[in-house]
C-alpha cells in the first residue's frame, strides 16, 4: 500500500525502518515532546535486540505510523472509551494495516506515574510495537506480549527485553549484531538469520554522552531556543523549554561548517546585531548565519582581543550588545556594536570566590545570567554576577528531563527555568532544520 | 438440543469471541453458542492468562475479562493458506 514498504508474512524484510507520531490525544497529560520520545524509546528496545533500526521521519508515510483514535475508527478494532481496550497493532503480513498502531485517546497515558494510576504509555507502545513487528500474544506472564495491561514497566532508558520476547524476536530477525549470532555447529542457521546483514553503522560515531550524568561544554540561547552541547553533540530545547529529544544530535551534521573532528565547543552565543551564531573551540572561531558557516571561517580568536588559547564561556546580553568571555579567573567585556574590545578588559571576574572557577558554560537570559560547571548550575543576579539563594542545582533535573534520585534533589523549591523567562524579545527568523542526521 | 448460553453470559461471550477464544456465533442461524463450547473457550481463556482452568467464569477470570488489555486477539484466525497462525511455543 505505501510505497518503498516491504512487510511480507509475519516479518519486515527491510531493517531500517521509518516511523512517525501522526495524531497525538487531544486532552493528554503527555505533551508532544514526550510522547514521540516514548515512541524512540519503545522501539529503541527492540533495536537492542534484532539488526532493526528505527529512524523517525516527517513526511506523510511511515513504515509504522502512530495515531491516538477513538471509539469507532473504522479498521475493525473500535476502541471503548477508557479502560478495556487500550491499544491495538497490526502485523507485518496485514496487506492494509501493516505498521499502523492505534492508542486509545480516551485513555489517561501517563508516563513514571505511580502503578494504578493511569496507563503507562511506554509499556503498552513496546507491547504494540511488538505486534507491528510481527509478535502475537504471549501466555508468559514475564513477557511484555501479555495481553493485559500489566502497569509500568520501568523507566524506559534503561528497560530490556526479557528473555522470552528476545528470543522471540530474535526468531524473526535474527541477534543484534552479526558478531555476537554465535551458531553451534549442530545448530542450523535460522532462516531469518540468512536475511542480508544490515549495513553496519559508521564506525566514526563515537557512544553520544548520557545528558543525565554528564557536564556541559557550552550553552546558548539561539532564537528563543536553548541548545546544550556536549562533546561532538547538543541537547536542543524549545521556547517552552522542553527537551526536542532525549537523544543528542550530532552537531556537525546540524550546524553545517562545523568540522566533524571536533572534539568539543567552548562557547556558543547569538550575536544580537545581526543573529549570526558564534562558536568558538580552542584558538579557533566560526561564524553560523542560521545553520550553515559562513565563508572564510574558521578564524582565530585572537581576532577579538582574546588569548590564543581560547576561552572557557560566553555570553551575550541582548540590552546592550556586550559580550562576556571567561578563561580561567579573567573576564573580557567585548563591545558588539563596535566590534571592540572594552579597554579595561581584561578584569578578575566577579565570579571568583562565589562559585567554582573556570566554569564550563554561561548562559544569559531576558534578566539574569546562568553558571553551568560540573552538573550543577546557578542562577546569579544579572550586574554583580552574584549566585541568588537556593543554588546549585541539578543541570540535568532541571533543563534535561532527568528525574530520579540519581539527580540531586533541588536545593530549594524555586521552579526550575521557564520559557517566559529566558525569552529574549530579540529573537531572529527560527532556524529551520533542514535535515537531522542522528547518530544510529 | 444442546442447550444455549443464557442471555446473562452475553458479555463474557462477546469477549470470549472478541480475542479469538470462542468462533463467532452462526450469523445465519442465529445460533447462540452452546454451553459446552464456552465451557472449553474459558479454559482456554484461563490456561492463556495463567489461571486455574475451572471452565467457569470465576472472580480470578471476571477481574482478567474487566483488565485493560490490547484490542488483538490472543488465538490468531487460522491463516488463509490453511496453515495456523504460528502457536507461541
């Protein structure tokens, strides 16, 4: 039915598989966000079994397409109103409804709520999931593909499979990686073992870091939006502060220019006279206009009266067009406007002696400047540089969705950032994504 | 005559058919499903869920019937070539 697709019998042919959220609930607990992170992470698990891999797309036709229905939706499994049936999939071999999954939109989903409340989300799309990949139910009671709502299932970065729906899938695409499929010699292979090994990933993918334990090389407010970045990858989050994925993306492949060998950016800021975006690595700079490097970049940052070796943050306030760069205990105060360097700088900065220095990464919002180090950051008033009460706080609690007691408890009930807050007015024309090349 | 499931059985029927434990009833004739062909479509209801198979649609098998689930049947329509659905072991 959809072009390209090649489900045959009980099974894929094709390993790379592309997936969508086409309707989402109307009143849902759930916002969109997670929802569709909740759909990578439900078939990320059976990725972790089989040589499929999962890739969302935007288009209109999907390989499994998602959709939150109601009541009578014409494909013969009308759903009841809340409770009863909660959710269906069709298998590979269905030659009309191959890929669709449907949830129930009048059911509470909910995701890391208490046991009887609500509908988990994740647990039930892994057991969907496993329907469009061609499982039928399960009498084991261990098995995800029991047919009855069984409660969460844990928390969905670190679920796996048990033994039972690994083998089972396994039976229909083979293991993981070729590699590790360790045939005995009396066994014969699985015919769908046989199936054309799927291309290997490049190996120049270094493992993306884990937003949840990791510290922060750089941060910066780019039209509205707040990008975090780590190594060769960046968290990106919305104008409503919420996470677009809670997997990192590659940054060369987003931020085109950038060279992939880079190991690490020091500091990102938009520059508020003309919404070019800077980045800045070592002795080196590169000047973005949207997402793609502008000519005649890289340059050294020597040519902003900076050391050579580079600067450890930056900033930049929207009022006045200043500029602050960090390195070690000095601060440099750089006069966008003119394109100069303010004379007194450098200056001991107003840090020192109030958080630890040198500091991996600022971030200034409409009133107030954030201090990112280590994973925790603080929020400090906006002229004298002072942490306010009730910091540090966990970088990961509060901007990268990680909950749980591995995160330090907030240190005091202030709310973690909101979008209202660190809205800048002076937001240039969005950046548009025109194409994300994840990882795996 | 065998004798027919009491009208008041509806709603475990209807279920029983709705996930593949019981064949649909006859629509031309009407015929109700017999007594006998419940009885063996809850075992096998109850032997699926991992209960005690009383054949009997006891509180262990009303509170499975009453639990949200997936909308797909557990026993699968035999295949149009004949052959069975695969059986899960």
């Amino acid at each position: 039915k959809s072009r390209g697709r090649r489900s045959a019998g009980l099974a894929w042919t094709k390993r790379n598989i592309s997936w969508k959220v086409k309707t989402y609930p109307r009143e849902a607990r759930l916002g969109r966000e997670t929802i569709r992170a909740l759909t990578h992470y439900a078939l990320k698990v059976w990725s972790e079994a089989t040589p499929l891999t999962f890739h969302e797309v935007g288009g209109s036709s999907a390989d499994v397409s998602v959709e939150f229905l109601r009541l009578d939706h014409q494909d013969g499994y009308p759903f009841d109103g809340p409770g009863g049936m909660v959710a269906h999939a069709f298998f590979p071999g269905d030659p009309q409804r191959a890929g669709h999954v449907h949830f129930d939109s009048d059911e509470d989903w909910t995701f890391r709520s208490p046991d009887d409340y609500g509908t988990d989300l994740f647990a039930v799309a892994v057991h969907e999931f496993g329907h469009s990949l061609g499982l039928a139910h399960s009498p084991s009671k261990r098995s995800i593909m029991r047919p009855y709502y069984q409660g969460p299932v844990g928390d969905p970065l670190q679920y796996q499979l048990q033994a039972d729906d690994r083998t089972d899938i396994q039976r229909l695409y083979g293991m993981a990686r070729p590699g590790s499929r360790v045939l005995h010699s009396t066994e014969k292979p699985e015919a769908s073992s046989l199936l054309p090994d799927p291309p290997s990933l490049p190996r120049d993918f270094p493992e993306f870091p884990d937003r949840c334990s990791s510290s922060i090389d750089a941060v910066a407010q780019i039209r509205g939006e707040t990008f975090f970045f780590k190594g060769q990858y960046f968290w990106r989050l919305t104008h409503g502060q919420h996470l677009t994925s809670l997997r990192p993306a590659l940054s060369a492949a987003f931020w085109r220019g950038l060279p992939r060998s880079l190991g690490k950016v020091d500091a990102v800021y938009e520059r508020h006279t003309d919404h070019r975006i800077l980045f800045f690595s070592g002795p080196l700079y590169w000047v973005f206009k949207d997402n793609g490097v502008e000519e005649g970049y890289p340059r050294p940052v020597t040519d902003f009266g900076l050391p050579q070796g580079g600067v450890d943050a930056a900033f930049s306030w929207p009022h006045d067009r200043k500029t602050f760069f960090f390195k070690g205990g000095l601060q440099w105060c750089y006069e966008e406007a003119v394109g100069r360097m303010d004379e007194g700088s450098p200056t001991h900065t107003a840090l020192g002696g109030q958080l630890p220095t040198p500091v991996d990464a600022m971030l200034s919002g409409s009133d107030e400047v954030y201090a990112f180090k280590g994973r925790q950051y603080w929020k400090l008033e906006r002229h004298s540089l002072k942490p306010e009460k009730g910091y540090p706080r966990s970088i990961a609690r509060d901007w990268l969705d990680c909950t749980g007691e591995l995160y330090p408890p907030p240190s005091a009930p202030t709310s973690p950032p909101t979008g209202a807050k660190l809205q800048p007015d002076w937001r240039g024309p969005p950046l548009e994504v025109e194409r994300c090349v994840c990882p795996s | 005559r065998p004798v027919p499931t009491p009208a008041d059985e509806s709603g475990e029927v209807a279920w029983l058919t709705q996930y593949g434990y019981l064949p649909p009833a006859n629509p031309v004739t009407g015929q109700l499903q017999t007594w006998e062909a419940v009885t063996s479509a809850i075992r096998g209801m109850q032997r699926f869920a991992g209960v005690p198979e009383t054949g009997i649609p006891d509180d262990a098998t009303l509170a499975l019937i009453r639990t949200p689930r997936c909308s797909l049947p557990d026993v699968l329509p035999a295949r149009k070539n004949g052959r069975q659905w695969r059986k899960r072991r």
